[in-house]
C-alpha cells in the first residue's frame, strides 16, 4: 500500500515497505526500489519511507522552477551551461514554498521512518541501476533530527538532482537531463558500532568467487568519504573462509551527534591495530552476501551496519564498475587486458600526440621482437612474438599505457620468471600485482612439450646467462657504436634537405640505432635479476632494514651520467649568485629576453657557458620524449626558468651527506663471507643501473634526433600543401607520414585527418584518465571504459593529514609545497607532481625534497635524486589531490610519509 496525504486529485506519495510494488517502481527511484525489494525479501533493513518523485513535481508544479526546469530540457547537449542551470536551480529549491501537501508528505514519511534520528538521502529515478550507478552525484544527509531539519534536507536532496556534477555525469553518458527530480529516503539512523561495504565480487579483477569487505569503527560516512583508513578482508565467495585481511589504520571514527552530520573521534590504539570485524561479523557479512547474490542474481554492492550484534542492510546495488571475469552472463567476451600507465607516465605523460604514440609503439615492436632474436628465439616461437610486441603499448583517449600482460610475457623470454616478475612491478610502479595463477598463464609463445621443450628453455638460459655477465662489455661496445652513428645522424641541417632525403635519413636512423637496441633489453633483465637477488639476500641476512635500504644499496655510483646536467645547471646558478649584476639582471628580464640582454650587458662568459649547455644537453626538456614539445635547442629559453629556480640553493652538497649510509649501515650490521657474496650482487646491481642510465641518455638523444627530422618532414608537408600547418604532422600516425612518403597515402588525406585528430585530442585533454583498469574485447566497446572510470573534472580530497608511498631517498624535511606539472618556480619548496620524466632532472638543484604520485623507486628522476641527495618519496596516492600548493610539510624520505602540518593559506582543508 502507498499512503496519500491531503485531499485532491493525484496526491503526491509517501511510499512504505507495504506499498504496492507498481507506485514504488515508479516513484521512488533506484535507491528506494532496492529498500523494496530488501524489505520484502526479508533482510533486516532499518525503518524506512519514501518522498515520491510526485511530490517533487507538486513542489515545483505553478512555480518560476517549472519554467527552469523547461530551460534545462532545452540545454540538452550544452553541458557548458550545467553549472549555470544548477546555480539557478539550487536557488530556486531553497526558496520556493513548499505548500501544504508537501509538508503534509514529508511530515508522514518522517512518522513512517519512526521519527528521532533519521539518514535523508536521495533516490534518482535511474540510480543504482545495472547500467549506471550515479554513485556519489546525488547527496544524502545523516544524522537529521526534526520535522523543520528534514524539510531542509529534502530541499538539498531535490536540488543535488540538477547539480553540475549529476549533469555533466548524464552528458558524459548520453543521457537526457532530466527533469522529474528526485525522490528522497527518510530512514531510522543505526547506531552503527561498525560499518561498511560488501562486494560480492572482486570490483578490480571481477573474480565472482571472491566477496570484498571494507570495514571501519562507528558510520560508514567515514569510508565513504575516503578519510579513514579501512580495514579490507577478501572472503571465500563459497565458504566465507578469509583469504587475506589488510588492518587499517582507522584513525578515526565517525558517529552521530547532536546536530545533522557526523561528530569524529579519535579510534584507541587497540582498536587500530585489531581487525574491526569478528568472526561472527565476518559470518553473517558472507551470509548476506551469498543470499543478496542469489536474489539479485548479479554481484552486490552493500552498504552496511552492525549495532549490538544484528547487522542492518542499509542499501544494495548491482556493481557497475566491475571488472569483469570471463564467462559471466552479461559481460563482454574478449581477451582481458590489464592497462596500468605505471612508469610509461614518466615518459609520455597526459595527452600525446598520436605520432608520439605511433613512433614509441613502433620503437617498442622492434626494440623487443629484436630482444627475443638475441636470446635465440625464432621461427613458428618468433612468429607468436611478433603477434604481441607490436602492442606492448596501448593508446586510450590520448594516453599511452602499458598492456601489462605483454610485459609478463616479455620477462618470460629470461629464467627466473616468477622472482622477475616481481622486480618489474616494483621497478614499474604498479599499484596492484596479477595473481600468481593469472601471471603463469602468460607466455611470450606456446611452450614445446617434452624434452624439446627443455632444450629450448635451456639454450635460452645458455644465452642469457652469457649476455648476463658479459654485458658490461656489450654496453661499452653498443655505446662506441651508438655515438659514432649519432653523430652522422645529428650534425645535419634537417631542413636544407629535401623532404624525402630526410625520410630516407629517418629510416636508415630506426635501422642503426633503434633496431640494434634490442640485445641491450637484456640490460632490463640483467636489473631485474640482480635487483631482485639483492633483495632476497637482504630480506634474508638483513630482515630489519628499512624500505628505502635496498634501493639505496644498488644505486648507481656517483658518476651516474643522468645527473651531469643537474650538476651543470647548480655550476651555472653558483655563478651567478657570485654576481651581483648577474643574479639583478636574470631575476627582472624575462626568459624570451634574457639571452639578449646578457649580451647586451657584456656577460660573454657566461654565456659561453650557457651555450655550452645548450650544446651538451640542449636535447632535454621536460616531456622530452613527447615530439611535439619542443626541446632547449629549439626553445633555449627554458634554461633560463630552471636557471632562476636554482638561485636559492643547491643540493650539490647533500650526496655526500647521505650517499654513504647504506654502506654505513652494512659495516655495522653484515661481515664476512655473507657480506663478500652480498657486495658482488649489489655491484652487479649498481653496475646495471648505471648502464641503463647510460642507455637512457642514449635514448634521449636519439628522440633528439628523431624530433629534428620529423620537424622537418612537417615543414615539407606542409610546402606541399598536404597538412595546413607543419605541427599538424604531430596529429598524423607514423605510418601515414611514411605513406606520404612511400607512395602509400594520398596527400589530400591527410589535412582531414589532422583537423579531426586535434578536435579529438583536445577533448580527451578534459577527461579524468584511471591509472589502472581492465577491458575485454575491443576495449573502446562493451562499456569497457565506462565501468574503468573514464570521466570529466577534478577528484574529490578527502582530507587526508598524513600520506604514505614506497621510501626511495632518506631525509626528513619541512617546507612549502610546490605542487606542479612543470619543472618551474620550485625556488626552494618541496617539489610534489603527478609524474615525472628525465627532462625534471634539471629542476632538481631548486627542490629540498621530491614528492612523485605515479612511477617507482627506478624512475629515471627518482635515481637522479637518491644521487643528489634529496629526500624522496614515489608512488603518493592521491597527493596531487590532496595537497595544494603552498601547504606547509614534512616529507620523511626513509619512513616514506608526507604529513600535512598546514593547509595553504586561505584553504580550509578538504570539505
């Protein structure tokens, strides 16, 4: 039964458990169907009604927000105007009447509920949906007391319907805007001693034989909103046994207080460091996940409460988001893919142009197909290599990714997998390990059977164990040949030639330096290996050593070349602190300016040593591997922005002050036989690294010379009329240029397609990108990236005081924070960025500590500054977006903790 309130025609409805089922599928939105169908099937949900959708539209029936609402059905397809409609919405809900039926209704639905304290939370018509969730786009009010407090409430309920947030979710999702607002819940509040969510299904890796529990002391409001540290449990889908339990640190709680909202108390000792959950809890959360399953037929997501031993079902949901598992009614099939953009960010960070993209992925392809001939893989083995190297590297909305299980296949090629395995996702930064059952499933090409087999595997091992201890010759042989070929390639004028001759150059440039890349990848795996031993022994001889010790311990001596132009860039800001007239005339000219100006001011000395820089590292820059960002030999200005942030200081002197600790700590703790075997790894270790930072310089310089020629190819192009503007060669594929070319492409193709690629890049730029997701099948299809997470505006903060990451440099230091995308105006402060790339290394001099929220421990930068001696702290979540610049902190680089000791001025902190 539904019950109506006053007299008329078509009353609006106040909906109860005992309602009949047609008026609450049509009136009381997703959230209030799902109580429905709880109630009725017998789970032990609190009291509850429902404000039906009607009694919104009598609200807004005769009134100026009638006619809005008119409007916002006709900006359908504007979502510039979104938050323009919202603002005038909102005002319009707050201040209309409410007239006697409505009050009428909300007094009966807060009667219904059982009066006292009461949630009040909104239920859109489309909500919790198989489809689309709307998960976290309407609000919902706890702790409400009072008839006057609950119409208040209801009134925000109506007006989070036609929020900025709640449009532009539609429009990203095609659908219309929608006008028939919101119904609103009005339920008993529990008081919850422990709360929290329930998934029925792994939502990372869709395993449906897996049940997920995050749980925290007192409201869930708290794990909502993303403050408090949860506790997680994995259970046993068909057994409830757990199978993994991570403690939380649950610093605080979040109860009911006096007033509407949460009151947030500290949590004791005892209880952070205890699992929230007993058994019986965990018994009866698998109980009613098991039963929700079943009646739904589909993975639940379930919010919960537990108060003096009964647990309440507060709502449930199928799992929009979840990453699906093969063979699951439903889903897309396909081949899973695992997508983590990991490390890749350090080099192509944010949108790329798609020629950056092609050009990288063709590199890869032959970089590693060239890798496997080198470890004697051929024939029908090469022909399943080459299916997959040529997608090592995936391109989603502008992105570039890892196609992570192609990279497991690619470890495979070398012996000890499954210990190498586990060195490239710490080298790669990523956030989340495949299982053990997912990753032995992976090879680079089908295994032969038998004793075949075992010969092929051992010839393998044969030839990588001699690349393995002979690679320190190899390097020293490929570098000869490297730079004697770079300089052919590099002292050329691109652009006095005509454009096929520079094609034909560009080619001959994939043929001698790039493909005979391939053999040095064993250098990879030579880190992997050594790296890897390194960190058995000193898990086993050293089993108290903190996290940062090991990285340490196998970093590069101090001759690492990568940071030769840190060191030149603190020589050329040392000189110019000791003058005066220098330093006066650099801080008041301007970059563009500059170089005019000290020859003008008869500075020829310094700048001789400014060109000489240019000259030895002009091909850095930051994004330097991204063709379309220019570099200092084409930009030479930029040097003089790192030059300025320089000036307060150096950390010049700080290397020596703590590049000795690791030793210190190994005399003190580790002699004898076990430290002769130990010092022979970790020599092998630094010795790889500071080859790959060697091959990285290489790789730079030849990105170098691969910009200097595609610019050029461009400026041909567009001579010859086929693109409009010469960067629009950015916007084409490698392929297309070298169908240009080759006789493969007509050039009036190719002006449409820059046009249309740069349209589309910059509407990619606005899209929130998930760092890590998975898709089956075509992965632009089946809602692949719907369910990833794939979105428009900025993530929420939660207000976090202290955050933790992986320890790379130790140190402790206070200051400002610089948060930033450009290694720019650091003066001093505590650099703190999504990502880096080897162009940064030039801003380090100016940073008292580095704070990274993506790469790993083996970041290029990340080397760099463990050499130079600056507190260091990779893979932050969330730091970007829960530090503003101009926060005060304290980043401890051995204990890896950035703590908030203040907010930036006229910042409140997180709402």
């Amino acid at each position: 039964m539904s019950l109506t309130v006053g007299s008329g025609h078509q009353a609006p409805h106040v909906l109860t458990p005992l309602s009949d089922e047609a008026q609450v599928v049509e009136l009381a939105g997703g959230k209030g169907r799902n109580l429905h169908i709880l109630t009725a099937a017998g789970f032990q949900v609190p009291s509850w009604s429902v404000i039906g959708l009607d009694v919104f539209e009598e609200f807004s029936r005769g009134s100026e927000l009638a006619e809005c609402l008119q409007s916002l059905r006709a900006a359908e397809g504007r979502p510039d105007r979104a938050g323009e409609v919202a603002a005038e919405i909102a005002t319009l809900i707050d201040a209309a009447p409410l007239g006697e039926r409505v009050i009428e209704a909300i007094a009966e639905a807060y009667r219904q509920a059982g009066g006292g304290l009461v949630a009040v939370r909104s239920s859109g018509a489309e909500e919790d949906g198989a489809e689309h969730s709307f998960a976290g786009q309407f609000d919902s009010f706890l702790n409400v007391s009072g008839l006057q407090q609950v119409a208040a409430h209801v009134r925000r309920c109506w007006a989070s319907g036609f929020s900025e947030r709640s449009l532009r979710y539609r429009a990203q999702r095609g659908l219309p805007p929608g006008t028939g607002g919101v119904a609103v819940i009005v339920q008993r509040m529990v008081p919850a001693e422990r709360s929290g969510v329930l998934f029925t299904a792994d939502p990372v890796t869709g395993r449906t034989d897996r049940h997920v529990i995050s749980a925290v002391h007192g409201l869930g409001e708290g794990l909502v909103s993303g403050a408090v540290d949860a506790d997680t449990v994995v259970l046993d889908a068909a057994t409830g046994e757990p199978l993994s339990t991570v403690i939380g640190d649950k610093q605080e709680r979040y109860d009911a207080g006096g007033r509407p909202g949460c009151e947030v108390s500290p949590v004791a000792d005892e209880d952070r460091e205890a699992l929230s959950l007993t058994a019986d809890d965990l018994a009866l959360l698998h109980a009613a996940g098991v039963r929700a399953t079943e009646h739904y037929g589909a993975p639940q997501d379930i919010e919960w409460a537990i108060a003096e031993g009964t647990l309440w079902i507060l709502q449930s949901r199928p799992v929009t988001a979840l990453g699906p598992a093969a063979g699951t009614a439903g889903e897309p099939a396909g081949e899973l893919r695992v997508w983590d953009n990991s490390n890749i960010i350090e080099s192509f960070s944010g949108v790329v142009s798609p020629l950056t993209y092609s050009f990288a992925a063709d590199t890869y392809a032959k970089v590693y197909e060239s890798y496997a001939r080198a470890l004697g893989v051929k024939g029908d083995q090469l022909r399943e290599v080459q299916e997959w190297t040529p997608h090592l590297l995936g391109y989603v909305h502008g992105r570039v990714y890892y196609n992570l299980y192609h990279w497991y296949r690619m470890v495979r090629l070398a012996p000890l997998y499954r210990l190498n395995r586990r060195v490239l996702e710490k080298s790669l930064g990523v956030a989340e390990s495949v299982s053990d059952e997912a990753a032995d499933a992976l090879h680079p090409f089908t295994p032969r059977p038998g004793l075949r087999g075992r010969v092929s595997r051992l010839a393998r091992t044969v030839v990588f164990a001699h690349r393995f201890l002979t690679i320190g010759r190899s390097m020293e042989t490929f570098h000869r040949n490297f730079y004697r070929a770079y300089e052919v390639f590099n002292n050329v004028d691109y652009d006095a030639l005509p454009g096929d001759e520079t094609y034909r150059r560009f080619r001959r440039l994939q043929r001698e330096l790039i493909e005979k890349w391939g053999p040095m990848q064993a250098l990879d795996a030579t880190i992997l290996l050594s790296v890897g031993m390194l960190a058995l022994l000193t898990r086993k001889w050293l089993p108290d050593a903190p996290e940062w010790f090991t990285w340490a311990a196998a970093a590069p001596g101090s001759d690492v070349e990568s940071a030769e132009p840190a060191r030149a860039l603190s020589a050329l800001a040392a000189r110019v602190r000791a003058d005066d007239g220098l330093r006066r005339l650099l801080e008041n000219t301007t970059d563009e300016d500059a170089y005019a100006a000290l020859r003008d001011g008869g500075h020829t000395g310094f700048l001789a040593a400014v060109d000489a820089y240019i000259t030895d590292y002009g091909y850095r820059s930051p994004d330097e591997l991204k063709l379309e960002v220019p570099d200092l030999y084409e930009n030479p200005a930029g040097l003089f922005t790192l030059l300025r942030d320089a000036l307060p200081g150096s950390t010049s002197g700080a290397a020596g002050a703590r590049g000795n600790e690791a030793d210190a700590y190994l005399d003190e703790r580790l002699r004898g036989p076990r430290r002769w075997v130990y010092e022979r790894v970790r020599r092998k270790a630094r010795a790889a690294l500071t080859d790959r930072e060697r091959l990285r310089f290489c790789r730079t310089r030849a990105f170098g010379s691969v910009k200097r020629m595609l610019r050029a190819m461009g400026r041909d192009l567009a001579r010859s009329g086929a693109i409009d503007a010469w960067d629009d060669v950015f916007m084409l594929r490698l392929e297309e240029v070298r169908g240009a070319y080759e006789g493969m492409i007509a050039h009036s193709e190719l002006r449409e397609l820059a046009a249309l690629r740069r349209r589309r890049l910059a509407a990619d730029a606005e899209l929130h990108a998930p760092s890590r997701f998975t898709t089956r099948g075509a992965p632009y299809w089946s809602g692949n990236l719907e369910r990833a997470g794939w979105a428009g505006g900025p993530a929420a903060r939660s207000g976090a005081r202290e955050l933790r990451g992986t320890p790379c440099c130790p140190g402790v230091v206070e200051g400002l924070a610089v948060v930033t995308d450009t290694p720019r105006d650091i003066g001093g402060g505590i650099l703190l960025t999504y990502r880096t790339d080897p162009g940064w290394v030039a801003a380090l001099p100016s940073a008292a500590a580095l704070v990274i929220e993506r790469g790993s421990p083996l970041t290029h930068v990340a080397v760099v500054a463990r050499e130079l001696g600056i507190p260091t702290v990779v893979q932050v979540k969330n730091a970007t977006t829960e530090i503003g610049t101009g926060a005060r902190l304290r980043v401890d680089g051995a204990a890896g903790t950035v703590t908030v000791l203040a907010d930036p001025p006229g910042d409140g902190g997180a709402p």
